[in-house]
C-alpha cells in the first residue's frame, strides 16, 4: 500500500492526537515536544488532548566532517546517549566526543532560555508525559530525552511520532511505556520524505507555540 505524506507537521499532530484520544483531559497528562519540528506537531497534540505543552531540548553530536550523522545526543540536564556502535566502527576517540558536547552544550541551554520566555519548565515528577517529535531516524535524540526524563521523575513516558522507521520504533518500544507511531514505511530513508511541507520551523514559531499553549492556563490561574 502507497502510504501519502502529511500535509504538514499540523496535519501530522492532528492524526497523531487521534491515536492519543484516551489521555484526553486527564489533569496529570503533559506533553513534551523536540524542538524544533516536534513543537508544531506537539502544539496540536496538546491542543486536542487540552494538556499542557512545553519542550525538551536536545541537540544531536554529529561526527566531525559528517555533522548529518549523529554519534549520539545531549539533552536537558547534561545526559548524553552515545552510539557505541558507531563510536566503535569509526574509531572516534573520547575528546572528539567532548569537543562535540561542548559545542553544543552552549545552544542547548540558549535554546532553553529562549523558547520558554522565562517560564520554568514543566514539572512532570509523577505525571503522564507524552514525548513528541515530527519522526524518529536514528532515534539517538529521542533515546536522549527518554534518558534525561526519566531523571525527572514521570510515572508514565510516552513517545508519541508521525513515522519512525520501524527497526527505531522496535527500539524504543522497549525503552519507553508507551509507543504511539502513525506509521514505519519501508523503506523509510529519511523523515522530510513523508511531508509534503517540511520547511524548517523557526525559534520564533517554537516560541510562538509555547506562548500560545500557555495562554489558557495563565488565564484559568486569575
């Protein structure tokens, strides 16, 4: 069966969301999205399930010369997840890999400052969080804000994508709670692939959502 892509990262939140329906409007429930692609997509998956929305910030170490491929990732908190495999089948020594964490460890807090406008991020010890992201490749970000929320403490972690390949989603089925995943086509090749619009989204639309998604209960507090 031909599979088409979605629309957009709006269209792919909403048929996400319908897959999510029995957390609906349970007070416990947040959802967390991957800046910056996930964050369109979780702004609709809390919408429709009225949670809260905030993000988790992760910033992935690419090898050097091949920044595309990912040797592991940095998250919120200082957790890294590495790929030892990959680590291993090109050599890559420990000081390339701290070279990579203190580049990015500087963007990865900016980011954190900048998306949230001040606002603490979202408790989530002993609440029902939903991790969202527009897909999963390699799945090395995702494994790094599984691994940095569950220091925080949730009594549930769900991870909650478009389209993952399928060996990931396996993967990481095994490491969460929960896996909620549209679809795994194969071959899956790369996740732009399966939106028709996969235009970067912006720090100013991350911001944008995260404003937007407080709204209701800034306005429910007075």
């Amino acid at each position: 069966m031909v599979m088409e892509p979605y629309r957009d990262r709006r269209d792919a939140g909403q048929v996400l969301a319908s897959l999510l329906r029995k957390y609906a409007g349970h007070p416990e429930v947040v959802v967390l999205a991957l800046p910056r692609g996930g964050v369109p997509v979780g702004a609709e998956v809390a919408r429709h399930l009225a949670a809260p929305l905030d993000v988790m910030v992760v910033r992935k170490l690419g090898v050097p010369g091949h920044r595309e491929l990912a040797m592991g990732a940095l998250a919120s908190g200082g957790v890294r997840v590495l790929n030892e495999d990959l680590l291993m089948e090109l050599g890559i020594p420990e000081w390339v890999i701290e070279e990579a964490v203190a580049r990015e460890a500087p963007e990865l807090e900016r980011r954190e400052r900048a998306y949230r406008g001040g606002r603490p991020p979202l408790e989530v010890e002993g609440r029902t969080v939903i991790l969202v992201d527009d897909g999963v490749a390699t799945g090395a970000s995702m494994r790094a804000a599984v691994a940095a929320l569950r220091q925080r403490g949730p009594k549930r972690l769900v991870v909650a994508v478009p389209v993952a390949a399928e060996a990931i989603r396996e993967g990481l089925a095994r490491e969460v709670d929960e896996m909620v995943c549209v679809r795994t086509p194969e071959p899956f090749l790369a996740v732009g692939l399966w939106y028709e619009d996969f235009s970067e989204t912006t720090d100013e639309e991350v911001r944008a959502a995260l404003e937007e998604a407080a709204q209701p209960a800034m306005e429910g507090a007075r």
